[in-house]
C-alpha cells in the first residue's frame, strides 16, 4: 500500500516535471522535484523502505530523459547516502536543515551530470551557463524548499501515525 | 334650586346643541384660520419619516429579493462567460493547432517518404540533455534512428521506441550529430547540439566560404535525415588564422522552445545484409 502511494506521489511528480513545469513560462531550469523525495525517504524512511524506491525511482528518470543511463539513479543513490550520514549525526526535523539538504542534492546531481557530460567529450557547457542553471536551481529550492520541508514533516507525522496504527492491528470490535 | 341630575340633563342638551350647530356652520362653510396649516406643519415631518420608513423597508424587501435574484442571475452569467472564454481559447488553440498541421500536411506532401504527425507530450526532466517525448511509437511504425522534422526544419530523430510512445532527441541536444552543408556554398560539416538552444557546425574547414546567414541543410551523408532540410541559419563565425576549422554557430530554424508536434519521416527499413556465403 505504502510503495503504491510513494508510486502515485512519484508519478505525479514527473508529470509535474516533464509535462507540466516545462510549459510554464521562466520554470525551465526548475530543479528536479524527485529530489525531495529522495531526501524525504533517506531521513524518515527505514532502509528496507527507501533503498528499493530510491532505486525505481533513479531507473524511472533515467529512462526519461536523453542522458546517460544511470546517471539520476547515482545521483539519488549518493543522495540517500549522504542524506543517511548527515541524518545520523544532525536531527532532520529542522526544516532549514532539509532546504540544505534538498539544495545539497540539488548540487550533488548537477555535479554528477557535469562530471558525466565532462566524460562524454569536450562538447562542455559553458560555465557560465552551467553557472546560470545551477544558480537557478538552488534559487527554486530557496523559494519552494521551505514550503517542501513543512509538507515532508506532517507527511512524516502522517505516516508515523498510520505505522503506529498498522502496528497496533485492528480495532477491537473487529477483532 | 335645580337638582345635579337636571342640570346634567341640561348640560348634555346644551353640548348636543352647540355641536349640532357648529357642525351645520362647518360642513356649509370650512373654517379659513391658519391652525390647520399649523398642525400639518407640525405632523408632517414625522408622517413623511414613517411614510419614508415605510416605504424604505418595503423597497429593501423588494430590493432584497431583487438582488437574491440579480445574484444569482449574476453568478449564472459569470459562469458562462467563464465558459464562453474558454471556448474562446479552446477555439483559439483549435485554430493554431489547425494551422500548425496544415503547414505540416502541406510539407508532408513535399517528403520523399510517408510521415507520421506526433504530439510533444513530456520534456526530458534534466537541464542538460534536450529530448522529448512524442505520442507515437513501434504500433505506429516508428523505430530508432527515424528522422523528425517540422515544416520549419529538422527537429531529431527517434533515440528509443516504446509501444506507443517514443524518445526524440532534439539536434540541439549535446549528443547529437546531423551532417549537413551550406547551402550557398556547399561547405560541409557536423551540426552539433550546444547550450542556449543552438547549434555548432563542426569541422568547416577553415578555406570554406560561408557568411552569416547562410541557411544550412542535411546533406543527407548521416543516413537518418533526408537531403536538403533546413536545420538552420549561420549565425556567428569564428576563425583565427591559425585554427584548421571554423567555428560557426548555427541558429536552429526550429524553434524548440514552441515545438508541440512534429512528422517523423518512415523511411523504409534498411536492408540488413544477410548471411555471406
């Protein structure tokens, strides 16, 4: 039940993403809503519950978009890792530490995607293109990050509740 | 003298009397002093206050109901002009579409090869890469390596095929390659994809005479886009006398940032060589 939801929220995401955002005007350098997601699952999520979903997600992204394959499924992977280290020694509750750690990833797959393009030949962005895409990016994640770290903690709350629940079994009378 | 009894008969005979007689005087001749005049000065602002009051309490009422009424009727009203403007849009969208598949058509007509119009539906979620997805796949007969243009030039070709969906990587995308020549002087080289939406045509030799706004087309030598379409114009040229290629930044005639359908061209599958005996 919970991977359908995570499916659901993943797939109106990428809607949101490819078909939605693009068609917006002054949004084409939005930076890639999955992030959040990642960084949500990483911090609250047990690891039997993130590792798989993080991993549909990377193969799902990657087969959307023209780059090399693999390379949104690093960039998550690396995500879920850092977000996991920095989670253990930092509470995630902080919404300001979240905005961090979504621009974090913001950063982490920008890199990941210049290193890769850097790989590939000398056909490079231009710094200051690149330099513009990223600055964009982040500026996004400062604009909407906030907004996303007050959602990701009732959804964390709303979550606890129903694990709280499912654990609890079924009411009594229908026992 | 007179017991209180007669006198009281005497009183009430006298006023019956006295208003008999004031009566007859009256009805035959209204009395002309100023105390009427007086009295209706006097009751007239509050009879016209009640009367106003009245009739303000009346009018709202009215009023009320009335606007009950003009509310919704105003509501009713603001929905179909909601309604109307968006059948006017709809309409609008219609028309362009219309107009868009037109140009498409009358281009279709002039391809070596069948076509198949698409639909843009999603855009590749990086920044850095430039591929769409288009609403046609394999049941419709397309499969990698098919070119896709528009009536205003080449739009890319077909990197990856689902049932009924496809990848089309743009040319303005890094990884791709399209052979194509000057028109005005035939100077050949690659159109590569570049950042900001544009292109560079690669290895010009530094001996070949082009200028800026020179169109460039396919050469057709890259066997996926048929010759002579238009992939764009030449739009700066850079050179120092040292260098052994030019290079030159092509403007992509295509406008990508609008790009909502294109015609894949269904060029016959290439013979694959069989068995050497």
């Amino acid at each position: 039940m919970r991977f359908f939801f995570y499916i659901a929220t993943c797939l109106g995401l990428v809607v949101c993403q490819t078909a939605l955002i693009p068609r917006l005007p002054a949004m084409g350098n939005f930076f890639d809503l999955l992030l959040p997601l990642v960084v949500y699952l990483a911090a609250f999520r047990p690891l039997h519950e993130s590792v798989p979903f993080v991993m549909f997600l990377g193969i799902l992204m990657d087969n959307l978009s023209g780059g090399a394959f693999g390379l949104y499924l690093t960039s998550y992977v690396w995500l879920l890792i850092g977000v996991r280290l920095a989670t253990s020694v930092i509470r995630a509750d902080n919404p300001i530490l979240l905005v961090t750690l979504i621009m974090a990833g913001v950063l982490l797959q920008n890199v990941i995607f210049f290193g890769a393009l850097a790989a590939a030949g000398p056909n490079l962005p231009h710094p200051g293109d690149a330099l513009r895409v990223i600055t964009e990016q982040i500026g996004w994640v400062l604009l909407v990050g906030p907004f996303l770290a007050v959602f990701m903690q009732h959804a964390r709350r709303f979550m606890g509740k129903r694990m709280q629940r499912a654990d609890a079994g079924p009411p009594a009378a229908a026992r | 003298m007179f017991s209180k009894k007669t006198v009281l008969i005497f009183a009430g005979i006298l006023l019956i009397t006295v208003n008999i007689i004031f009566l007859t005087i009256t009805i035959r001749r209204p009395p002309s002093f100023g105390l009427g005049r007086v009295m209706i000065a006097f009751a007239a602002p509050f009879q016209d206050l009640a009367s106003r009051a009245v009739k303000g309490v009346r009018e709202t009422w009215r009023n009320y109901f009335s606007l009950v009424s003009v509310a919704e009727e105003n509501q009713r009203l603001k929905q179909l002009l909601g309604q109307a403007a968006e059948d006017s849009i709809l309409q609008r969208e219609l028309e362009l579409e219309n107009k868009r598949l037109r140009d498409l058509l009358a281009f279709q007509r002039s391809l070596p090869h069948p076509a198949i119009a698409a639909q843009i539906i999603a855009k590749d979620p990086s920044a850095w890469f430039n591929t769409v997805i288009i609403d046609k796949g394999a049941a419709d007969g397309l499969r990698k390596g098919l070119p896709a243009v528009t009536s205003r030039g080449i739009a890319g070709q077909v990197v990856e095929v689902s049932a009924h969906q496809s990848k089309l990587m743009l040319i303005i995308d890094r990884n791709s390659a399209v052979d194509a020549l000057v028109q005005r002087t035939r100077a050949r080289g690659i159109v590569k994809g570049a950042e900001r939406d544009d292109c560079y045509l690669d290895y010009v030799m530094h001996e070949d005479e082009m200028r800026v706004g020179d169109g460039v087309v396919s050469s057709g030598f890259d066997g996926v886009y048929p010759k002579g379409l238009l992939i764009g114009t030449v739009a700066a040229i850079n050179f120092q006398g040292s260098d052994f290629f030019k290079e030159v930044r092509v403007t992509p005639s295509v406008d990508f940032d609008t790009l909502e359908e294109v015609l894949v061209i269904l060029k016959p599958t290439p013979r694959v060589p069989t068995d050497r005996k």
